[in-house]
C-alpha cells in the first residue's frame, strides 16, 4: 500500500527552480507548477468524459484568471532579470 508522501509526490510532482533565485520568481514557479498540474487533471477529468467541454473551459479560464492575478504583481520583477 502507498503511503500519503508517495502518492503526493506521484499525482503532484514538483520540479526544483532553476532560473534566477528571487522570493517573486519562486512564488511565480509555485503558481505555475500548481496551475500546470491543475491544467492536467481538468484535461483528463474532460478526455475520460467526466467533465464536459464547457465546465472544462470554465475551470481553465478560472486557473489561467488565477495565474495571471499571480503574474500582475512581479511581472516588473521578472521581466527585468538577465
């Protein structure tokens, strides 16, 4: 039987940051791994047939609503890095 941590770390992988290390980019990367794998489940719930096309529209638009609030307050910041 798997324990709790492994089935986290199977259905939510999370991949280390490797760009520049600053507290924005690393909030930004967490939003966008967590939207990534939120896209995913909604992608499946929808090929599987368990989510129509108009709610699966519906939680996208609402996840991409959500990473762009995210986005809007260090987008200075992140576009100004080398």
């Amino acid at each position: 039987m798997m324990t709790h941590d492994v089935k986290q770390a199977f259905l939510c992988p999370y991949t280390l940051y490797r760009g520049h290390v600053t507290l924005d980019a690393l909030t930004f990367d967490a939003y966008l791994q967590k939207f990534a794998q939120r896209a995913g489940f909604i992608a499946a719930l929808h090929t599987s047939g368990k989510l129509s096309t108009a709610q699966a529209y519906s939680e996208l638009a609402n996840l991409w609503h959500q990473l762009s609030e995210a986005y809007a307050p260090v987008s200075p910041t992140l576009n100004s890095q080398p």
